[in-house]
C-alpha cells in the first residue's frame, strides 16, 4: 500500500480507529449544541434572563457500536423547569 503524505493518517492509526474518533466527535459535538440550545447559551456565554440553566462538568458515558464500545464525554447541566424547579 502507498504511503500518501498528505492525508498522514497512517500515523495516527488504523482507518477503524480514525472513524471512531470521528463519530465520536460528531456526537458530542451534536450533544453539546443541544444543550446549548437548552440552556439558551454556549459555553461561557454571558446571555443574562434568556439562559435557562446551567452546564457542570461532564461524565463519561459508554456508547455500544456495531464496532465495539467506546465513551464519550456527556456535558451535565441544571435546567430550570417552567415550574422553578432545577433539574439534571
């Protein structure tokens, strides 16, 4: 097999490792835009009476794939229900 030293993804490992780390990007990329969305703000955003809660930390949550397993990082949050009340 040629060796293209453009891509340099032969160095970062096996194409099955370089999807994985993809996928799992996308995800949490996906998750923390929801939960900006929830909250009515980005990360370290300043919004003031339109933010809705706010994030605290992340856990690690495994997701099971055709692949195998794999974690990712899941964002915590407290949002406000219409009710007053905070949740996680």
């Amino acid at each position: 097999m040629e060796t293209d030293s453009r891509s340099g993804w032969q160095e970062k490992g096996t194409l099955e490792e370089l999807m994985r780390e993809r996928i799992r990007g996308t995800i949490e990329a996906l998750v923390e835009e929801e939960l900006a969305a929830a909250l009515g703000a980005s990360r370290s955003a300043r919004v003031g009476a339109i933010r809705t809660g706010y994030r605290h930390g992340t856990r690690a949550r495994t997701l099971t794939t055709s692949l195998e397993a794999t974690t990712i990082a899941m964002p915590r949050a407290q949002i406000e229900a219409g009710d007053g009340r905070d949740h996680e």
